[in-house]
C-alpha cells in the first residue's frame, strides 16, 4: 500500500514551493506530471523498494483537466491511500506574482487577468474533488512551507482518519481562508484592555486564566464539547480527510489563543490529535 499526495492548482499558488516541502521530509516527489502516467507512476510504487510516499504534482495549464479528474479518480479507486491537495489565491494575488516575476501565464489569455480567470474555471472540477484547499493569498513561502508540514506530517501514522486543525486569529488581520468552520470569542472581556495582562498572550498563564475563569467561557467550552461530540465522530463517518477549525478574537493574541488551547485539549480527550497552531499572536 502506497500514500499518494496529488498537488494540484492555480498557477502562482505555490505548487512548486508545496513540491519542494513534501521533497524536503522525505516523499518522493514527481514534478508537472502527466495525467495519463499516474497510473503507471502507481504500479512502480507497489512493486517492491518502490516509494510508498508519492506526491504528485498535476493539473498544469495545457492538460487535459478531464484527463486529470480520471487520473485521481483511478488513483482512488487502487486501494492506495490518496489526497488531493488544491492550491488556491486570490485573482489579484496571482495577476500580482505573475506581473512581479515577468513569468509569461501558462493558459493563454488576453492579459494575466484573463488568463487567470480562464485557468480557474478550467481546474473548478479538480478543485471540488480536493480533500484540503489551502489559499496562499497571505502566505508566503515560509508559511505555506509550514501548512502543508502540519497537514501532512506523519499522514501514514496510525491515527484517526480526520485531520483536525485548531487556528486562532485575530478578526483585524482578516478571517482564515481554508477555515470549514469560524468560533468567534469576541464576546468575552478582552485583556487587551487590562493593563496588566496587555504584553502577554494566551499561551501565558496569567491571560489564559483570566479568559478561562470567566463564567460566559466555561459555558462556551461545554456547549463546544457537546457539539464536536457530535460534528467530529459524523465527519470521519462521511470520510471527510481534512478539518480546520478557526477560533478568532479581536487581535487574536489573548482570547482566541487561550480557547484554541481549550478546544484542542477538549477535543484530545474525545479522541482526536488536533495540530494547533496561532496565526496572529505575534502580530
């Protein structure tokens, strides 16, 4: 049994830079891969001394997209381990690093903003079959890099089937583009305006109690625990892969930090390994 990884996406979203990361921790990675050789890429992995960790980077402009939706499909259906991982970023996002490096747009258009647009639609059906999005419109190199360290490290670990992600953030930077589902804690006294506790976060002891002691909290986090009782056992019985949970504050350095923590202790005791991981607390 192999583990497959297809890396697929808009062009200027980062597939060369997600190549480079599964190369790094150890995949063997085959680069701008034509459809119609996935299959025979998968039948060198199963012989024996093949790769059992293959990442696939497809669905460039100029392939045949439908050609492409039946590589993956037939991948699938080979009793492999499969995930499709589609790069995504904003239309001004990719006109602006296509214009920045000079590069001429693999899909042929009228300017850089048609031919976004154009290579958009050609790849929305690959896109709804992905088990992650992951948009790169505020990532850079490191932080991409970072991502797709965190959802695919250790993936052919024995663990629960659902990769769960817990992000704090902070609703002035701006909301997290691959969240599937959005807890906001600006209901709760922020320590941002107590003095005090202003220069620490809520990885510190002093916020994180003040956060945690207060009643409207304890009552967020047990209505929380009730509902992914519920939510987290239904998506691995409907085989979802991937989910990201995102828990936002004003800032996101205090309450959102401090309930993030909360919620992946909650959801460690029902039998999950969240990756937690805050975005804003730096900031």
């Amino acid at each position: 049994m192999s583990e497959f990884v297809v890396v697929a996406g808009l062009s200027g979203a980062g597939r060369s830079t997600a190549a480079a990361t599964f190369e790094d921790a150890g995949w063997f990675v085959v680069d701008n891969l034509p459809p119609e050789l996935a299959g025979r890429v998968a039948e060198l992995a199963a012989r024996p001394g093949g790769s059992h960790r293959v990442a696939l980077v497809m669905g460039r402009a100029g392939s045949d997209i439908g050609g492409l939706v039946e590589a993956i499909e037939d991948l699938r259906r080979s009793g492999n381990t499969v995930r499709l991982l589609f790069l995504d970023a904003a239309d001004d996002v990719l006109v602006r690093r296509y214009e920045g490096t000079r590069r001429r747009h693999p899909v042929i258009g009228e300017g850089v903003e048609s031919a976004v647009a154009s290579e958009r639609s050609l790849l929305a059906p690959v896109k709804r079959l992905a088990d992650v999005v992951v948009d790169t419109t505020e990532l850079n190199v490191h932080q991409l890099r970072d991502r797709i360290l965190t959802l695919f490290a250790d993936s052919s670990a024995e663990h629960s089937p659902l990769r769960l992600g817990i992000v704090s953030f902070g609703y002035s930077h701006g909301l997290p583009r691959d969240a599937d589902i959005v807890l906001d804690c600006r209901f709760l006294p922020n320590p941002h305006w107590v003095p005090d506790l202003r220069p620490y976060t809520g990885l510190d002891a002093p916020v994180r109690d003040y956060v945690l002691e207060q009643s409207a909290a304890k009552e967020f986090l047990t209505r929380l625990e009730s509902l992914f009782d519920l939510l987290l056992p239904a998506y691995v019985d409907e085989g979802k892969a991937y989910l990201t949970v995102a828990v936002g504050c004003t800032g996101g350095r205090h309450r959102s930090v401090a309930l993030a923590e909360a919620l992946a202790e909650t959801v460690r005791e029902q039998g999950f390994q969240p990756v937690v991981t805050h975005r804003d607390v730096a900031k």
